[in-house]
C-alpha cells in the first residue's frame, strides 16, 4: 500500500535527492541533501582545475606543454562561442557566460562518476535561471533605458503589455524547467535500467551512459548558455 | 473510503502519466522536420555545415521543451503523487 507499481519491482530504485543531516536555523530545519554534497564536490573539481590552469598560465612557456595546450583550448573554444553570438557586448559576459558553461557541463556529466547530477535537482537549475533573469533585466534597463523598456512592454499596442509582461517572466521558468527535466530523464531513465534490468545490464548501459550523460549534457549546456547570451544581446541592442 | 482506495488512485495517475508523456509526439515530429530542413540546407551549401548543425540542435532543444513539460507531469504523477490523500 501507499508503494507505486514501479517502486515495488525493486528495493533499490534510487533516484531522488536524500537528505545527508539537518540542523535548525532560525526555528526552521534545513537539509542538507545530496544535491549539496554533489554540488560541492562539482566545485572542488573545478577549484583544482583552476588552480592548476592559473599556475600552468603564470609559468606560461612559448612550447606549451600538455596542460597549457588544454587550458588554452578551453579558453579559446569559449571565447570563440561567446563572441560569436554577442559580439562586442562579449567582454562583459565572458566570464559569467564561461564559468556557467564548465559548471553545467562538469555537473551533467558527473553522473557518469556515480553521482547524482545536481542539475537534475530544480533548486540548482532555478537559480541559474533566476541569474539569467536578472542580468537579462538588469542590462536592459541600463542599456535601452526606462523609455525603452516600457516601449518594448507595448511592443505592438498597449494592451499587448501583460503578454509581454508573462512573456519575461516565462524565460527563466522555461530555461531551468529544460535543462532540469533534460538531466533528471537521463538520472530516472539510468535508475531504471540498474534496478530493473540489473541481471543482464552488464557493459551496453555504457552506451546510454554515452547518450544521457555525454550528449544530451553537452547539448543542454549549450542551450542554456547560448539561450542566455541571445536573450542578454537582446536585452542590451538598443534600436538606434 | 469504500473502493475509492490509494490502488485506485496510484492505478489513475499511472494512466494520466501515460497520457502525458504522448505529448512526446509533437517535438518528435517538430525535430524531424528541422533536422530534415538541416539536412536539405547542408546539401546545398555544405561550407556552412556547422552553422547550420548548431542552429538546429539549439532550435530542437527548444523545440523539446513542451515533450519535457509532458515528461515532468508524468514524472510528478509517478513518483511526488499528489494526488494521494
């Protein structure tokens, strides 16, 4: 009773967020959840890296050595991407724009390292949204001013305005919400394969892990970024 | 609660969730539309192939979001169960 059909084929169906230890605050008891645990180990790993990237860049040599070469690559691949969807506003957004991509990209991909991939949680995803949100916001009022904001609210007539109103507000819901239900299918699609199939799931999940983990990863993170970056550009062309 | 009871309601949101994920049907078939077109478009000019393979994977992704709204209902269904009382 009270057990899905699903949840009753096997004890070891495991894919949702678990709580690690709670404490209380203010009177309320907050969780800290895999989510966190995830996130952070997400974070070490790009801490190190970079650490490593800034030592290998401040002992720079003419023949760059294999590290350098690699950090070079990363740094150019994403100078390339950005530049080429926001043009001269690039310079601005680089850095948020880069460091929102390797952090997408290593968390996606971290399932393939038996975590469970912090983007397939709606809290993380949620806050990059709100983020683009923001910036999309803020950089429209500073570049297009308050005349050209509430211009672009009644952009064909006046009455048009609570639909362009819901239109904005519908942006950062629908990029977190993509990426999201992107990351979490392939976490619940693996979780079934293990639990239901664990007889015969011998080496071809391999091949899904490939597709859910890799593919589907790299192409959500591109999404997202390149969603951002032309909603941001938008936000800051004026008509002039 | 007669026999109104939480099999009957598990057994319902099973079927809604069924029915949510046919949504899967309209970004199916939006995609393959646009990867033909991408296809045609790389036949006749084949020097703009990565432009036009990243246009389209973004455009599908987009695409995709109302299958992944049909997916996140049937995923709530199934395993947040709201509807239990």
């Amino acid at each position: 009773m009270g057990q899905g059909i699903l949840l009753s084929a096997g004890a070891d169906i495991d894919f949702m967020i678990h709580g690690v230890f709670s404490y209380e605050l203010f009177g309320q008891t907050v969780w800290i959840t895999t989510t966190h645990v995830c996130v952070l180990i997400v974070m070490l790993v790009i801490t190190a890296f970079c650490i490593a990237a800034n030592r290998a860049v401040k002992h720079a040599s003419d023949v760059p050595g294999t590290f350098q070469n690699v950090v070079e690559l990363v740094v150019e691949m994403l100078d390339k991407m950005i530049g080429g969807v926001m043009g001269k506003f690039s310079p601005k957004f680089r850095n948020y724009i880069g460091t929102i991509f390797i952090f997408i990209l290593l968390s996606n991909i971290s399932g393939l390292f038996g975590l469970r991939p912090p983007t397939a949680d709606y809290g993380v995803t949620f806050a990059m949204g709100i983020m683009t949100f923001v910036l999309i916001h803020y950089n429209q009022f500073k570049y297009q001013k308050v005349k050209g904001v509430i211009a672009g609210l009644c952009d064909p007539w006046p009455i048009w305005a609570p639909i362009n109103m819901i239109g904005d507000i519908a942006v950062p819901i629908s990029l977190s919400l993509r990426l999201f239900a992107n990351v979490l299918s392939g976490t619940v699609m693996l979780a079934l394969v293990y639990a239901l199939l664990s007889k015969i799931a011998i080496i071809w999940p391999a091949a899904l892990h490939v597709y859910f983990d890799l593919f589907s990863g790299a192409i959500q993170t591109y999404v997202f970024c390149m969603l951002t970056m032309t909603y941001i550009t938008n936000a800051c062309t004026t008509d002039e | 609660m007669g026999e109104f009871n939480n099999n009957f309601i598990l057994g319902c949101s099973a079927i809604g969730a069924g029915l949510a994920v046919i949504a899967g049907i309209g970004p199916g078939v939006g995609q393959g539309i646009a990867a033909g077109h991408a296809a045609a478009a790389v036949g006749r000019n084949p020097g703009a192939k990565s432009d036009v393979t990243s246009t389209m994977l973004l455009g599908q992704a987009v695409a995709e979001t109302t299958g992944l709204y049909g997916l996140l209902i049937a995923m709530l269904l199934l395993f947040v169960k709201p509807l239990l009382p």
